[in-house]
C-alpha cells in the first residue's frame, strides 16, 4: 500500500501585516519610496533590489512581488506586492564600471552574454555606498557623457576614457 503525502496550501499573511512589514522596511531605506497601500503597490528609484525587498518584508508570508513598469494599470490580487524599481543615468553607470572591474574589459551591449551579466548587476543593490570607488568612477563617467540616456553611449564613453582614468580620478576623491 502506497501512502501519499500531500503538502497542505500554505495561506497567504494577512495583508495588514505585509503592509506593517512593507512599511517598516520603507522607513529602513535611505531611498524614497511611493506605496500604495489600496492597489498593493511599491516603487523607487535605485537602492534596494527586488529579493532585498522580499527577504526583508515579505519572506515567509507566501506573498509576491511581481515587477511591474506601469503601476497604474495593475489591478489588485490577493497575495501580490506590484513593484517598479527604476534606475537613474548613475545607477546604469556603476554598473558600466563594475562590469569592466568583473570582466577585465568594458561592456559590449550588443553581445548577450554581456548584456545577461550587465542586468544580473544592475537587479542588485544600487548607488548605495556599497560600491563607493565604482560610485565615483560612474560619477565621473556620467560628468563626461553628453546626454547619457543609454548604456550604450555610457559604455562608449567608458571606453574612450578608460578604466585607468576613472579610476585615478576618483581615487583622488576617495575619503
């Protein structure tokens, strides 16, 4: 005789509770966040990641955080935080600068390998002191950029100045 275990559904945390949790780590960040507790929804620009988001708030309360770009649209459902993590021109160029740190050679944003590994750094934890020499470098390398709206043009610029520049530069800096 065969027995069969099946695993009972786990009930989601109330919402009043996610949304003391959700609450508590906003008040924790440095960054400003705009949440809206009606329509479950959170967004920011730079700092935190999404999983920082949820191993701090939502972990084991069988929520999830579905990211989203047009929170306006978003309908509520029951056991969902929507969020929208924005990067501003500096976060975008910390990860141009880290990228040539891990790799030894500047980004190629049309090779796909490049371009998995430059969106695996930029879902970390951004502009947050965390990475205060690669800080500086994105800093003087956004100063340098005319109009730097995409990575590519920031990956060009990088390029044409070199990490060695960059990096004198904001060694100089450095407190």
């Amino acid at each position: 005789m065969a027995i069969i275990k099946l695993s009972r559904r786990k009930r989601t945390a109330p919402r009043e509770e996610v949304i003391d949790k959700i609450s508590e780590f906003v008040k924790s960040q440095k960054n400003s966040f705009s949440f809206s507790k009606e329509k479950m929804t959170l967004s920011w620009i730079d700092g935190p990641s999404l999983e920082e988001l949820y191993d701090a708030a939502l972990a084991g309360s069988y929520w999830e955080i579905k990211a989203i770009v047009d929170l306006d649209s978003t309908t509520v459902e029951e056991g969902v935080i929507y969020a929208n993590r924005s990067l501003s021109t500096i976060a975008r160029a910390i990860a141009v600068v880290r990228f040539a740190g891990a790799k030894s050679r500047p980004l190629n944003v049309t090779d796909p390998k490049d371009q998995e590994f430059f969106t695996e750094l930029l879902r970390e934890s951004v502009y947050d002191g965390k990475w205060q020499m690669a800080e500086l470098m994105a800093k003087y390398l956004v100063e340098l950029t005319e109009n730097p709206k995409t990575d590519e043009l920031l990956a060009q610029k990088f390029i044409e100045v070199g990490y060695e520049k960059l990096w004198n530069r904001a060694f100089s800096e450095m407190s």
